[in-house]
C-alpha cells in the first residue's frame, strides 16, 4: 500500500477494504507509520508513537469489526489507556504510569482501531493554541507560521496531513472544533452525555466536557460515533439514540430544516471578513438546498452570563484536582519548571476559589442555557462562525508568557474563540463543518448546532454540506507529494 493510496482513504473506506479483503489491517498499519515518519518531524503532531505494539495489535485484529484495522491517535489527556501514560502534556505527570482503559478507549479498541501513540495537546488541554513546552509547538499543516488551534491541535494536524483519517479529541469549550477549523476537518462535540466519559470521569469540566473524534470526512465521525455513543453501565447518566446507526442515517432525508444563523460575537460585534464570508458560503448552500434561513443576535441574557469569569471555573476545577492528586502521589507539590505559566496560574486561581463560587459558575451556565432554549427553540438548527478569525501566529495567546497575565490570555485566546464554549455550557451537539478557503489560503469552518440528542441531524446536515461544497477533495500544502512550505 503507497502513501498515495493510504492518505486517499477515510477511516470507512479502510476498514470497508479490511473487511472485504482487499487490504490486511498490517499493511495499513504500515502506511499509517510511514506517513507518520514522513509528515511528522516538520508538524510535531504525534509525541508518542509505537510502533512494534500497534504492528501487533494490527496482526490480530478482527477483519469483521466496524473500524477493522483503522490506524488511530490517542490524544495526550482525558483519557487513559493501557499502553501508555496520560501526561496531560505536563512536566509533572512526565514519570506517570499508565492505567486500564476509559470506556471510551475500550470502546475503540472493541471496534477495531489500531492505536499507534499519542497525539499533542497543550497543557492539561487549557489553550486554544498547541503549544506546550513540554512537548514542543504543533505546526498548522496549511502554514505552519499559525496556530494549529486548540487543545486537540496534534490531533487536528495528525488528520489534517494524512498521518491518519481520524483522531481523538476531547472538548471542555471548543477543543475540537476550534482546530478543525484551523485545519479545515470536520470536528462534532456530540451531545452531553452521549459519549462516555468514565470510569475516571464522571461530570468531566463541570459537565463541559466529552471525547469524539477529529476527522476529514462526516462519515468517519459517523461511524466513530456508532463505536461508542451510549451509556456506560452503572453511570446513570447518558443520552438515548435517536437512530440505530449514526452512519447509515447520513443520507436520510431531513426536509426543510428552519435554521437560524448567529453571524456576529455574543457582544454584537463582527467577525474578520474572510470568516463572515465563510458563514455566508455556508448559508447560501443552506438555502440551496431547501432550508428556510434567517439571522438572530444572541440573546442579551447571554452576553450577560458571559461577563467576567462566568463558568471557566467549571473546567479548570478538573485541571487543579489532577494537580492535586499527583501532588499527593508524589508527596510534593508541584516545582516551578513542572507547570506552565497558564497551567500555575489555573492551580493557584482555582485553589482560592470557593464551594459559592463553583455554585454561581453553574447558575451562570444554567442561565445561559436557559437563554438559548428560550430564544432559539423553535429551530432545528443554529449556523455560527467556529472562530472568529482566521488562525493567529504562534505564540498570539501568551500562555507561556512569565510574568504571566490571565487578562491578557483570556482577551486573546477568547477573542479568537468567543462561539464554541456556549454549546459546551448547554450540551448541545456541535460540529465545525469547513465550508470556505480564505484569499489567504486557509480554512474556514462554521458551526453546526442542534438541540440536545440530535447529534444524528449536524451530522445529515454536514454531509450534505460537504457534498454540496466538494470540500473533502481540498488538502493543506503537506498532503503527500507536496511539502510543507
């Protein structure tokens, strides 16, 4: 199997052709590993790569499983495997050990995934940038100047490059589709509860959090999402499927759809032009295809539940219990080089927090999603920019910054990304689905949003959209056969 020929295939064509016998899941594994050593060294996308366990894993797996023989990154937090140690690319957790699977893992596993390592990700995934010290910057396929995105940015540019066709991500406020639109994939945030998130979280990021995948096709979501969509046992806590399989339901008619687009910032002001001009591809094929349009402004009671800290303190709770547990293990506290600036910061800040704090970060997320319901619950699906601009140099956010200036961070990390965490905060499935490439040459994706458990519906719409823009045929300047200017 050529590099050409493994990187013109999605995760549902390989394990199609593993099935069928036209391909052994060793052979792929093979290719997998050679685009790795290819793309790798120039992108920094994968800091974990194992490569005599993923040959093994190859030879015995089951052709008859539904992502048989599938190569498959695990993302450098959140969840745990077997293997390898989780370090949430931190210093501190550098000599970790690993532990029994996530059910999401075992999950991958049972499909037929073939793990080959672990992808990049900032430190205990708390930037919109992949750039931790640690492990060193991930560089953005399309240009490597700018930023991948965050915090599943390894994995972003893992796909993004043909390492593999799909990979990990976790999302606590937008870390999967924040880099699938810097690195024109397709990024869903399923639904609250749809994906397990145990045994070793339970209401992960307050409830913000969940695990998918990053991927370049939306049927390659589909058929990751029919892998481990449901509740795990003894959680009691979960989402009932609205269809047997996500994958089979993609070209199921919707009929027309009543979508309202939310153009602009939650404080009313616009985004970059190229972005606008983005959302605007993106409505006119909407329309195109039968649904009825119309533009909304966010609801004041949003931008209200926005102001100062409003529910950060959710997730950054999980990142100074994690502290606090090694700490504990280790019987030291952290030593100065072990955190980065913005990770210190998040340990200290959240240490001086409150038991009513944490309780007004979850009114506040309550109102917000209140809001939402209230405004917009007559549609079937919202329309929003995934970044408000296109991907910043890196190095933009400050988060290695010492002193460091959480004031500083929070206006350029947010400034860049002020639509993702909302449906974080209100559980709703949301997908970024690249639509438009720039006069610079650079991606552009936008939001797909629908209400709570239609996880089924973002995923017709964005096929439909891939089809209707013929985005999957487009490649960052690294796709094999070129090379990375």
């Amino acid at each position: 199997m050529t590099l050409d020929e493994y990187v013109a295939m999605d995760a549902v064509a390989i394990a199609a052709a593993v099935r069928e016998g036209e391909l052994s899941a060793a052979e792929v594994t093979d290719a997998a590993l050679a685009a790795i050593a290819a793309l790798n060294p120039a992108l920094n996308a994968v800091i974990l790569l194992d490569a005599d366990r993923a040959r093994e894993a190859a030879r015995h797996v089951s052709c008859t499983l539904p992502l048989a023989g599938v190569p498959f990154l695990l993302k450098d937090v959140d969840v745990y495997s077997v293997e390898w140690p989780t370090t949430h690319s931190s210093r501190f957790f550098a000599d970790a050990r690993p532990r029994a699977d996530s059910e999401i893992v075992r999950r991958w596993r049972a499909a037929g995934a073939v793990f080959l390592g672990k992808s990049n990700t900032p430190e205990f995934a708390d930037d919109f940038a992949t750039e931790p010290a640690y492990r060193g910057i991930t560089r953005n396929p399309w240009q490597p100047g700018l930023t991948v995105g965050g915090s599943s940015g390894g994995a972003a540019a893992a796909v993004a490059s043909g390492m593999v066709p799909a990979a990990h991500g976790s999302d606590v406020g937008g870390s999967i589709r924040v880099p699938a639109a810097c690195c024109g994939l397709f990024g869903l945030k399923p639904s609250r509860g749809l994906n397990p998130g145990g045994p070793y979280f339970g209401h992960a990021g307050g409830g913000l959090n969940t695990g998918h995948v990053l991927s370049r096709s939306v049927r390659d979501s589909a058929a990751y999402l029919d892998a481990t969509a449901g509740v795990e046992p003894g959680s009691g806590f979960g989402v009932v499927r609205p269809v047997a399989s996500y994958l089979d339901s993609l070209h199921d008619p919707t009929g027309p759809l009543d979508i309202v687009c939310l153009p602009v910032r939650i404080d009313g002001s616009d985004v970059a032009p190229e972005v606008a001009a983005g959302v605007a591809t993106a409505v006119a094929r909407l329309r195109d295809l039968g649904h009825r349009v119309t533009m909304a402004d966010y609801p004041t009671e949003v931008a209200l539940a926005t102001s100062g800290e409003s529910w950060s303190l959710l997730w950054m709770m999980d990142i100074v219990c994690a502290i606090d547990a090694r700490a504990a293990e280790l019987g030291r506290p952290p030593l100065e080089t072990e955190l980065e600036p913005l990770a210190r910061w998040i340990w200290s800040h959240g240490r001086a927090a409150s038991a009513r704090d944490y309780l007004e970060a979850q009114r506040a997320a309550h109102q917000a999603t209140l809001a939402m319901a209230r405004a917009f619950g007559h549609a079937d699906l919202l329309v929003a920019p995934t970044t408000a601009t296109l991907p910043p140099p890196v190095g933009t956010f400050g988060a290695a910054d010492a002193p460091f200036d959480p004031a500083r961070w929070a206006a350029a990390a947010y400034g860049f990304a002020p639509f993702t965490e909302l449906y974080n905060v209100t559980g709703q499935p949301a997908a970024s689905v690249p639509v438009h490439v720039s006069p610079e040459g650079l991606p552009v994706g936008v939001q797909l949003v629908a209400r709570h458990g239609r996880d089924d519906l973002v995923l017709r719409v964005a096929a439909a959209l891939e089809a209707a823009t013929g985005w999957i045929h487009c490649h960052p300047p690294c796709w094999p056969g070129n090379a990375v200017s």
